[in-house]
C-alpha cells in the first residue's frame, strides 16, 4: 500500500482533530456544568454521578455498535453520523425537562461521542505512514486536551451569564465547524476503499466473517482480550483519579475553587505536551513500549503527586505527572495495527470503548470509597490499577504483528 503524498493526509489529520475536540468540549461539559444541573434540578450527588455513568455506558457501547459501522460503511460515513449525532443530542440537553431525561440522552450521545476515537485512530493509521503513525494519532488524540480548555472557557463565560442550558447548546451547534470540514475536506480511507473493491473481485469472500464474532476468532483472541483488559484498567484508573481530583486539591489541599482551576488548566497543557512528546517516542521505540512506559509511568508520577502537600509542589507537579497519561493517544495508533484493515475500526473500538463502559463505575466506586479513606488514599489505589495495565499490555503483540501475520498468509 502507497499513501498518497500532498495534502490528503495533513486534511485527514485537521479533520480528526476537530472531530476529537469537539468531541472532548461535549464529554467535559457536564463535569463543569454539573453544580448548576444540580442546585437548578435539585438532584442528589448519586443521581448526578449517574449522568456520569450513563455517558460512559453509552460511549462503551459505541465499541459495539459503532465499529462495524465505520468497517462496513466506510471511515468518513461513520465520523459524520457521529458528529451529528452528539451535536444534536448535546443540543437537546438544554430543554431536558428533568435529570432523567438528561440521563437518556447523555447514554444515547455516548454512542456518537465513543465511535470517534476509534474512527480516528481507524482512518489516521490507513492514511499516515508507518513511520509517522505513532505520532500522528497522538497528535490528533491529544486534542482532548485542547477540547477540555475549550470547554472550560466556554462554561466561564456562559454559565455565569446565560446558565448551563445554553452552554449544552452553544456547544452542540458548535459541531457544526467540525462536520463542515469532514464533509468538504476529508475524503474516504484509501485503505477502505480498496479492502472493499477487493471484497467485491471475491465475491465478498475476503474478510468474510465480520463483526463482533471475528474479533473472538482464534487469530484475533489474545489481541481483543487483552486489549480490551488494558483500556479497562487504564480508563478505569483515568476517569477515578480524574473525576476526583479537583475535589481532592479543594477538600484536602484546602485550594480555592479559581487555584483549582488554574492547576487543572495546567496540567491539561502538561497532557497535550506528553501526548505529542510520545507520539515522537513510539516512532523510534515501537507503539507497544511506548504504551507500557506511558502507564508505568502514570502510576509511579500519580503517588508523588498525591504525597505533595506544598501547593507550590502540586502546581508543577502536575503537567509532570500528566505529562504521561498519553496512553489513549498511544493506543490508538497501537491497537489499529494489531486489526487487519476490514475488522480495524470494530476491533479498536470495541477493545477502547468496551473498556470505557467497563470503567464507568470507577468514579462511584471511588467516590464511595474516599468518603471512608479519603480521596488521596483511593486516587492512590488508581496508580496502582495504571500499573498492573502496563503489565497487561506487555503481554498483548508487538506492533503489527497480527496485522502482518494475516496479511502473509493471504499472500
């Protein structure tokens, strides 16, 4: 396969960067947004933790879901009914007449918000080279980080004026910007394109057995287990510390609400660095080593984080210990070569975003258990879980090895 030079990948690379920014900004603002639905909506803490859960169900589900979509429809298709599909959703949030409706709606947007990831990672590693993958799809991944700032700049200037109603939906129309680009700019995956006309020539015999069932093929068994037990741990690790952490910096650092956010908004830029940095790091080390130091690392920085008490220690401790949680930018390049390229979106999303929704109970979890230990003593416990997923993904391929293996046997 010959990747077409030019343009065509760097607008492939704008348009997922969008997408996943876009897709961060409507993930994040129900964490910002959460004291105003609370006090307007009169809802208990396990009620807005649910929306939580329910968003995370959704976007685990999306592995299921909408994986096959992208493998048998095509990359861009599958992007576009995303973005539209949470855009819409998000917008609808501001005239959910109660939480329950809330509730529904954050589930079924889950479903969009999920399948760009795995889209992403699907269609940036059929359009980069193989050299320049690792940091390709860091670099688009790391927009997360850039979607979060987004979201809280936004939810300052309109929560405190127009209410989190509005703010659903100035963020959901907002998509638009991102659809707008896909639609004119990026073009179908090449690498789709003919996996598919090479379907057609045998009858739709190549990659014959599709869906969720081949991922449980003999061939593909070890790869989906442990692929999908890493982003379990990982994720389950990331969203209990990070659900948490500001309410540990306030209750037991005793930070202000304004010095609260000014550290997370750094240690976000910490994460877009480490993000990128490792994409250059899994070009000259392998994908798989690079995943492995990028959780090690997270679990030995987060307990030297959690023992600082000096706020001075804790506002530059931070983008250094978040400088390595860039395993989900890493994984995704990873995973994407371990799939073949009919089974590479479903197989990526389903080991990434069935992980998510295993993960979805971690802040519950964690909630519960820190009102008993404390919330260092169970953010602690998430550096423990980053470490045994680093021991984990030693164990899964080495880069490209299924992909590769497959392709010679069809030779």
């Amino acid at each position: 396969m010959t990747f077409q030079s030019g343009t065509l990948k760097w607008r492939v690379l704008t348009g997922y960067f969008l997408s996943y920014m876009f897709d961060a900004v409507d993930i994040i603002i129900l964490a910002i947004a959460m004291p105003a639905i609370t006090a307007s909506l009169q809802i208990s803490p396990m009620q807005a933790g649910l929306l939580v859960t329910a968003t995370l169900l959704g976007i685990g589900l999306s592995g299921v879901v909408m994986g096959p979509v992208a493998d048998a429809l095509g990359r861009r298709k599958a992007l576009l009914l995303s973005l539209t599909t949470f855009g819409l959703l998000t917008m609808a949030i501001a005239g959910a007449a109660d939480w329950r409706q809330i509730l529904v709606l954050r589930f079924l947007s889950g479903l969009g918000l999920g399948s760009v990831w795995s889209t992403a990672a699907a269609h940036v590693n059929e359009t980069w080279p193989v050299r320049q993958r690792g940091r390709a799809t860091s670099f688009v991944l790391s927009s997360f980080s850039v979607g979060a700032a987004l979201a809280a700049a936004a939810a300052a200037y309109v929560l405190p004026v127009h209410g989190w109603r509005v703010l659903f939906f100035v963020c959901g129309a907002a998509v638009v910007i991102a659809i707008a680009y896909v639609w004119f700019c990026v073009p179908e995956s090449q690498s789709w394109l003919e996996q598919r006309r090479q379907r057609g020539m045998h009858g739709g015999k190549a990659g014959s057995v599709q869906g969720i069932a081949a991922l449980f093929a003999p061939d593909l068994l070890r790869v989906t287990v442990l692929g999908t037990l890493t982003s379990a741990l990982a994720l389950a690790a990331y969203w209990g510390a990070s659900t948490w952490l500001p309410t540990f910096l306030v209750k037991e650092r005793g930070l202000d609400m304004g010095t609260m956010a000014r550290f997370m908004a750094l240690l976000n830029i910490g994460m877009f660095v480490g993000y990128n940095a490792f994409g250059l790091i899994a070009d000259r080390i392998g994908k798989q080593r690079a995943v492995i130091l990028s959780l090690a690392g997270t679990g030995l920085a987060l307990p030297l984080y959690i023992q600082a008490t000096d706020h001075a220690v804790l506002l530059w401790l931070g983008p250094v210990f978040a400088f390595f949680m860039a395993f989900a930018g890493l994984m995704g390049s990873y995973l994407a070569e371990l799939f073949p390229t009919q089974l590479r979106a479903t197989g990526t999303g389903f080991c990434f975003n069935v992980g998510r929704g295993i993960s979805a109970l971690a802040p519950l979890a964690l909630g519960s258990l820190s009102a008993s230990l404390g919330f260092a003593t169970g953010i602690a416990l998430c550096a423990g879980l980053f470490l045994v997923a680093a021991v984990v993904a030693a164990l899964l391929p080495r880069d490209g090895a299924v992909a590769g293996a497959q392709a010679a046997a069809a030779r």
